[in-house]
C-alpha cells in the first residue's frame, strides 16, 4: 500500500482465499504494526476477536467519521 496504514483504523475485506476468520464486504479493525506492513501484511483482528496477519491485498483501508470510527472500536 502506498500510504502507511498508521492513518487507518478500520478495513473493509475484499478477499478471503484460505481465511475462515475473514468475511468478504466486512470492516475490520487493525491494529498498526509496522513491522508487519512492511512485509506487505496487517495485523487484523478478525471474527475469532484475536489479531492475526493478513496479507495487505486482502483488505482496503477506510477513512471513516470519528463517530463510526467510536462505533466499530474493539481496542484501543
């Protein structure tokens, strides 16, 4: 991704070949790591409520209101 995902809280998956815990049209909330993304992965924390690594071409990330962002917030 060209803009760091620092900026981001929130993605939207658009792939999940191989990820039972990722749901395709589904906003997600990362966790920056970048470490991570600079090995082309996010650190998401995904529908078992734990975070894990997925590759960064599976998920968009979402520039949201800070009302949604408040809304959809898991940890801080």
């Amino acid at each position: 991704m060209a803009e760091k995902t620092k900026n981001y809280r929130f993605a939207l998956c658009i792939e999940n070949r191989d990820c039972e815990d990722l749901e395709k049209r589904k906003i997600y909330q990362i966790v920056p790591d970048e470490d991570v993304e600079k090995e082309g992965y996010l650190r998401v924390i995904d529908e078992s409520g734990e975070d894990y690594l997925y590759p960064q071409s599976y998920l968009i990330p979402l520039h949201l209101p800070r009302e949604a962002e408040a809304a959809l917030q898991l940890v801080e």
